[in-house]
C-alpha cells in the first residue's frame, strides 16, 4: 500500500452528503502532537441564519449548462429566481446522492458513467457531471480556504479524504473516484473512506491522550472490545461493527448493514403529508409558483 499520504504537510476531508457537504483540514504537524485538536472547519452562510459547519448539498448550472454556485448559494439564487419566474431554463439538482444506492445489488451501483440525474424541472442531465462539478467546487473552496489562512501550502501538499456510506458498494465508490478526478483531485492524493470508521477510529484517538489515567476496565476501546457504530446520516442508515485487536486496530466482526434510511426520510414524509392535504395538482402548482417558499420550507 502506498503510504506517501502519511507524509504529505496537509489532509483535507470532504464530508460529502446526501443533504449537507462540509469539509475539514487537518496538519501532518499538529496530527503528530495530538490528533483531536487543530482540526480547522469551515463556516458556511446561509444569509438568513447563523454559519453552519455544513452547506446543502445542491448544485446550480447556467441556462449554457456551466457551473453557477453549490451549497447556500445556489438554493439561495435559485430561489431569487422562480421568485421572478425566471428559474426554467437554469438547472437546479438536489438530493442527488443517493442515486449511487442500488439496494437490490450491494455489489452494484446505481449510476453509470453514461447515467443521467433529474433536476428539479424533470429534465436529464449527466450523473457523472453533477457529481464531478460539485466535487470541484469543494475542492477549489478548500484551495481558497488554505491559500487565505496558511499561504505557504502548495496544492501539491495537500491528501484528500472523501469520505462514503458504509454500505456504499466498490462500483458506488469507484464512480466517486472517477468524479473526483474529472475535480481535478489526483487520484495518487486520494483515499475513499467509509464514514461509520472515521467516527470509530476519531473515538478511539480521542481515547488515546487519557489511557494512563483510565483503568483497563474503564477504556472502551482497549484490545478485545467489540462496537457496534450507528451512522444515521440525511440519506443512508449505516451499521458497522469492530473488535479491537492486540495492536489496537479495527477488524471487521460482520460486512457493514444499513440502508435508505437516513434523516431526509422525515422531509420527504412531511411533503407526502401535505400532498395529502392539498392535492397533488395543488402542491405542483405550489411548487411551481412558489419555488422559493418550497425550498425555504424545505431549509426549514
């Protein structure tokens, strides 16, 4: 396994999510001397609330089909758009991720390279380019954030992390890679990581500094012990188990369960709701009039 990664001055983890995205930067230096602080987040700005840690995951493309804005930004335009009612030929996708799901093949995924994606009018677009224009957008947000704050970092410096569902099949995973190349992320200076070990293996640093005053019964992740880790994230329901062994690494007990069962679950019940109440036709027409009222609902 190529380890050079562990060499580079700079990691930058990218949490991109079936409803939020975020990412995190952590130094090589800072990681040596304690691996739970000095962790530097970025603050996202809705425009009508507090900064977040996470943006939404949508994306906005011009009427010529290029990229517009991703995140707050995009639902933010968007929404001053069909305002004014001059939103149609702009493409707005959302919620996107979870086409990468494919529950009846856990060895399958969803999309394809030649694959499309819905926006929110109906209209096909190419899945690959959805995910590929996103991924760039985090990418030059976390070059901007480094040039602003620690302006000797070259791009050269930097390991990427993209963290994925634990559920997520290879094929699921190998079309992220392809994404993220099309970001211009190296593929040499990127690891796909699954997000139930990243909780696990983040509890088990933070355990680490205070071992010498816990007593053996008192470590809960001392060499021996099983955990079960439940991920409930905004698309996917994800369940992983470990045993810590004698050299205090993960082994997997059972393949990682879950399912389409995340948090958006709860949105999407709430809209049938009130599909319920006002019609189906009536809520269309909502939708369609009052695009910016929906997704400040939806926000909401």
């Amino acid at each position: 396994m190529d380890i050079t990664w562990k060499k580079k001055l700079l990691v930058a983890a990218i949490d991109f999510g079936t409803t939020f995205s975020g990412f995190a930067l952590s130094f090589l230096s800072d990681y040596e001397k304690d691996k739970t602080v000095n962790i530097f987040g970025y603050l996202w700005e809705p425009g009508d609330q507090p900064k977040t840690h996470k943006t939404p995951t949508c994306l906005l493309l011009k009427p010529d089909m290029s990229f517009h804005s991703f995140g707050y930004e995009a639902e933010n335009k968007y929404a001053e758009l069909a305002e004014d009612n001059e939103h149609k030929d702009w493409r707005f996708f959302r919620r996107f991720k979870m086409k990468l799901y494919k529950p009846s093949d856990r060895n399958s995924c969803g999309l394809s390279t030649q694959s499309t994606i819905k926006d929110t009018e109906g209209r096909d677009f190419n899945a690959l380019a959805v995910f590929s224009f996103s991924l760039d957008y985090m990418k030059r947000k976390i070059i901007e954030t480094i040039g602003e704050k620690f302006p000797g970092v070259r791009e050269d410096d930097i390991h990427y992390v993209l963290t994925t569902p634990a559920i997520w099949s290879e094929e699921a995973k190998s079309f992220m890679r392809k994404a993220a190349k099309n970001a211009h992320i190296p593929t040499e200076r990127l690891r796909i990581a699954l997000e139930p070990e990243c909780a696990a293996v983040y509890v088990h640093t933070k355990e680490l500094p205070a071992l010498d005053m816990m007593t053996q019964g008192e470590r809960a992740m001392k060499p021996g012990s099983c955990h079960v880790i439940i991920d409930l994230g905004g698309g996917t329901l994800d369940i992983a188990a470990h045993r810590v062994n004698g050299h205090c690494q993960f082994e997997e007990i059972i393949p990682p369960y879950g399912g389409p069962w995340g948090g958006d679950n709860i949105n999407l019940k709430y809209e049938q709701f009130l599909i319920k109440i006002s019609g189906g036709p009536a809520f269309t027409k909502f939708k369609e009039n009052n695009m910016d009222d929906y997704l400040t609902m939806q926000r909401q």
